[in-house]
C-alpha cells in the first residue's frame, strides 16, 4: 500500500516543514552583522565577509537554498557598504574591490552550492522515510482481510490494499487514482460526493463513521451490503481519509434467516393459539348442530340446513387442521418411507391433477436414502406444490420433481444458519411458471398469504408444506425469480431404521361398564361446557359440571366415590386439566379420566399421564359418546 505524503525526517527536515523557522538562518546573518558593527568599538575585525560566510552555510543547511540565498545577498550587502572608501559609499580601492569581489562570489556559491547539496541529502532522506513508512503500511494493511483505501478530499483513491482487488474485482492499478465512487453504486455517488463536500466546509458528519452500513458494487455490476470505518487525518484540501471495508452480505444474509425463523415462530404460535379457540368454537357449533338434527324427523326439510351446518363446521374444523400443521401441533403418523417410492406412487394422480397442458417430469433415484416421515402428508405436500404450480403456468408449462441424496455440511451452514448439518434425502419441485419476487417469497409459507383471488385457495397450503417439513426434522426453501419459475427444496433427515416408528401402548384389561355412570365435566369455556352436559345428558349419564379446576376438586373431595369419570379440558385458567388430575387421584388413584384440548398432545406443553385418553377439538357426540363409553369400560 503506497503512502500518499511521505513525511519527513530530522531535525532540520523538520524545522523546514514550518513556514518561518526555515528562515532562521537570514535572521542569524542579519543578527552577526550587527554583533560585528557593535564589537568594533572594543575588537577589531580584519574580515568580516568571512565570518558571515559561515552563517550563510548555516542558513543552507537550516533552510535550504533560497534562505542561503537571502543570507548571501545580505552579506553581500554588508561587504560591498563595509569595504566602501571612506565617506565615498560604493567606491573601492584595488585591494579592497578584489575583497569585495571574492566575499560576494564566495557568498552566493556557498549559498547555492551548500543548499542544493542539502536539498539532495534531503531528499533522499524523505525518500528512505517514504519506503520505511510504505514498509510499515504494507505490513500492517497487505495482510488484512478486509478492504483498506485512503482517498483525499477529491474522493479520489490515494492507495488501496490487496484485499481491495479480492473484495471489488478491480486490479490494484485501476482503483488507485481513480475515484472512489467506482466502487459504489450509481445512486450513491453523487450522495457521497456532498458528503465530503459538506464535511469539509462544515466538519459535520453525515453518517456515523465506525460500523456505518453502506452499499458497494463491485467489477461485475453487483450491488452488496459493506460495513465501513473511517479514519481522517490532515488539514484544508491535505484532509486525508482512511476507511476500513467489510463485506457483510453474509451477516445480512443469516440476520435475514434468523428474523424470518422467527417471525415464522411467532406467526405459528399465533396460529396454534387461534387453531385452540376456533376448536372450542367448532366443538360447540357442531354439537348443537347434532342434537338439533336428532330432534326433526329425517324428512324434515330443515335438516338440509343442519346438515350444511354440519358441513360447513367440518371444513373449518380442516382448516384449523391446516393452521396446527403449520404450527407443527398437528399429530404426525411417522413411519420408515422412502420418498422416491412416494414420488412413484403418487405420480398417476399428479398427472390427472395437472392436466395435458403441464408436463411432469419425474426423475425419483432408486438409491435414495429413507427417512421418517408421515407418508400421507408427504403425498399431500406433492399435491398441494403441484397444484400451486399449475396455478403458477396457466399457459402451459414443465413440472420436473427429483430425488437425491444431500451432505448439508458446515459451508452451507452459512448461507442457512438454521440448517443442522448431516445426511438428508431431498426432493426438488421446480416449474416454469410465472415465479415469485423477493417481497412475495418472505410471505410465501406464511398462513392465509395468496397471490390468488379468495374463491381459488385459502392461502394454507404452502403453510402446511412448512409445517409438515419443518416437524419431521427437515427444511424447506423456495428459490424464485419473476418469469423464471420457481423451485421448492425439501430435505428430510436420513434415518438408518428399517421399521415403523408406531409404538401402540398395551391396552388395559376391559372392565364392566356401569350401568348409570357419574361424569365431571370441567370446562372454562361455557358454550363447551354446556353442549358437552347436553350431549353427555342425552345419552343418559348423570352429569356433574365445574368452569375451573379448583371448583371441581370441591365437587371430587364433596362427591368422593360417587365420580366415575373425569372429562377435563386441558388448558384451564388457575389448575390444568392434568393438574386437577393429579390433585384428583390423591384421594382417588383409580379415577378414570378424558382430556379435551383445541391442542394435540405435542402441544399441551407436558406429558398426558398413561391411562388417559385425549379428546381433540372439534368433535361430534358421537365421538365423544364413544370414548366415554371405551374409557368407563377400560378400554
């Protein structure tokens, strides 16, 4: 890295950098002349003009050549008025014309002489202190790896580091004299260039200048994020600036991985937590639409509207299945797969859906590895990406899906931060189609984001793709340009397993139903509460209900033996469902029990206890009739 202003070096190098001190040595002349007028009234001085010859060498080697001059022509002066004739100024004897002559000759090439010998000594000097400094520069810039450039006040580079080259693509030659604004994108050009301009008449700054956030470009017209530190050092239109530049386009990258993993996160207990409520919702609605159907006879005209009621609180009860998936709380059925196998055997009906205007192209490796995985929500995130991808070419297009086997070591680690490195199976779905913009790719796995009109999808499917993929173990990435298609990238982790991984609990001994059967119904939600009473009612139990789990204790610890079953929401303002459980069986061990939760057993947050049967939200009375039933009798 070349030095822009060597400094100089010494004593006298030094002194000549200030304006006036290199004038010293005239100053001296001047000075002695006078010495020499006083003294002569006590000494006598033969030849002066020798004396002061010395003070010009002295001036030369102070100041250079034009203070020696100055000097030389000084004494000259002083000679030429000294060696006059008495009374006569300026008239000269023989002997003493020749002393004249000889002091003035003498004077100004000594000036001249000393001073050019000087400035040579000088400069050399300055040139070994350049390279000693461009030495100490390289050693400590060359092997940076971040970009180091000093510009002056012109914006122009002054010298640059090797790391430069590596980090714009410019030879070393062609950033240096150039300016600086080479090096940044076009709309920020004429922005930096007011700002030196500004800064330099004002000395305010624009931007903070540690860690400030810039963009660059590079030799191939490529935009990318680079942090900047700056450095300044001289005066006037000598200012210098020194700025240290790191690419962070990576850092960017996995700070944008980890706020999208995030939001994800958030939006999917958002969703779970609504998927709960609607549950409750739905539970309630149908229920109620059950009884009612009981009531009317079955040619009653309006039991078509029930049934549609009935129907329409089925489909929303698929919906908020969906929203659990996405939210990775939907019960999987996990089991030893290989997903080209899958790919196989759900190809004939990928066809029938993509219809003769969409190509499929399936390339399904045979050597794949297996993994785990819930077979049916694999064949349903096949479906749900074709169907998308025949939305996304309406005029025709390819859909190619493949299969392989992945290493995901540490290097892609950095571009996916969240990526747990090993073996995985991968499957690619890649269509022709219309593709995605950056801003529609953020939102794409997100709940209810469309690009398509309400009546043509309800913006879940996607969201049950990530869903699924990311509770299995595995990743998923969308890579997409607008009007070049889109690509879906799933991996799934290599399981060496060859069984399934359904593990059935042994069921219990069957045991005597009774005949009339007491049930505690314990349920903060009242519009569950009491169609869960109604249903139970009906089908002849006797039913005790509590809205809080401390009101039901009072009822188990009043009541004691008389309670045969338990059927307890989980998730209860004060005591849970399995707390009360637990606070039950302290005075009765043998106390039957039933969870009801709009959440599935991933969700709860704790184990059910063994023994217990968990009842998912939405559920008919015939549902609930059966389990009551299996659970009174032990099974």
């Amino acid at each position: 890295m070349a030095q822009d202003t060597p400094p100089t070096t010494g004593s006298r190098a030094a002194l000549r950098t200030l304006p006036l001190s290199r004038w010293i040595g005239p100053v001296l002349t001047a000075g002695a002349i006078l010495a020499i007028l006083a003294g002569r009234s006590v000494f006598t001085i033969s030849s002066p003009g020798l004396i002061l010859l010395v003070f010009v060498a002295i001036s030369a080697v102070l100041g250079g050549v034009l203070p020696a001059v100055a000097s030389a022509v000084i004494v000259s002066a002083f000679v030429m008025v000294d060696a006059s004739a008495p009374g006569q100024l300026l008239q000269y004897d023989s002997a003493a014309l020749s002393r004249v002559v000889v002091n003035v000759a003498t004077a100004l090439v000594m000036a001249v002489l000393v001073g050019g010998i000087q400035a040579r000594l000088d400069a050399q000097r300055e040139l070994l202190a350049a390279r000693r400094s461009e030495d100490r520069q390289r050693a400590l810039t060359d092997p940076a790896s971040e970009a180091i450039l000093t510009i002056d006040s012109s914006s122009d580079v002054l010298a640059a580091n090797p790391a430069t080259t590596e980090l714009f693509g410019y030879p070393i030659e062609e950033i240096v004299g150039g300016s600086i604004t080479k090096l940044m994108p076009p709309a920020m050009r004429e922005r930096h260039l007011e700002a030196v301009r500004h800064y330099l008449s004002t000395g305010r700054r624009s931007l903070p200048w540690h860690g400030a956030e810039l963009r660059a470009m590079d030799a191939n017209g490529r935009e990318f994020p680079v942090e900047v530190s700056i450095g300044v050092y001289g005066d006037g239109d000598g200012r210098r600036f020194t700025g240290i530049v790191r690419d962070i386009s990576r850092r960017k990258e996995i700070e944008t991985q980890l706020m999208q993993a995030q939001k994800m996160d958030a939006i999917g207990r958002l969703a779970g937590g609504v998927a709960h409520d609607f549950n409750n919702l739905l539970t309630a609605i149908g229920g109620y639409a059950e009884m009612v159907a009981s009531t009317f006879d079955p040619s009653d005209p309006r039991q078509a509207h029930v049934t549609g009621i009935r129907q329409a609180t089925e489909h929303a009860a698929s919906l908020t299945r969906q929203l659990l998936t996405f939210s990775r709380g939907q019960e999987l059925r996990p089991s030893v797969i290989s997903l080209s196998q899958v790919v196989t055997t759900v190809e004939p009906m990928l066809r029938r859906l993509l219809g003769e205007h969409v190509e499929l192209v399936v390339d399904a490796d045979d050597g794949t590895w297996l993994t785990v995985a819930d077979r049916a929500q694999v064949e349903a995130i096949l479906v749900n990406l074709a169907v998308n991808a025949r939305d996304a070419m309406p005029e025709g297009g390819i859909l190619t899906i493949e299969t392989a086997n992945v290493e995901l070591d540490e290097r892609y680690r950095l571009h996916h931060a969240e990526v747990k490195p090993g073996q995985y199976v991968q499957v690619t779905v890649t269509d022709t189609g219309v593709g995605m913009d950056e801003a529609t790719m953020a939102h794409v796995f997100e709940p209810f984001f469309t690009t398509k009109d309400s009546r043509s999808g309800t913006g879940l499917g996607l969201a049950t793709v990530y869903g699924t993929v990311r509770q299995s173990g595995g990743y998923v990435w969308v890579y997409s340009e607008p009007g070049q298609g889109a690509t879906f990238k799933i991996y799934l982790p290599r399981t060496t397993e060859t069984g399934t991984v359904d593990v059935e609990a042994a069921a219990p001994q069957p045991q005597p139903t009774p005949q009339h059967a007491t049930i505690l119904v314990a349920e903060d939600e009242a519009v569950v509460r009491e169609m869960v009473v109604a249903a139970l009612e009906r089908l002849g139990y006797r039913v005790m209900a509590a809205s809080t789990g401390e009101e039901a204790v009072r009822l188990i610890d009043r009541l004691g033996d008389e309670i045969d079953l338990l059927l307890s929401d989980v998730v209860m303002p004060g005591m849970s469902g399995p707390d009360l459980l637990d606070r039950a069986r302290r005075t009765r061990p043998e106390l039957r029990a039933i969870f009801m939760s709009g959440y599935t057993a991933l969700t709860i947050g704790r184990p059910i206890q063994a023994g217990v049967t968990l009842l998912e939200k939405p559920f008919s009375g015939a549902r609930l009739g059966e389990v009551v039933r299996e659970t009174i009798a032990g099974r």
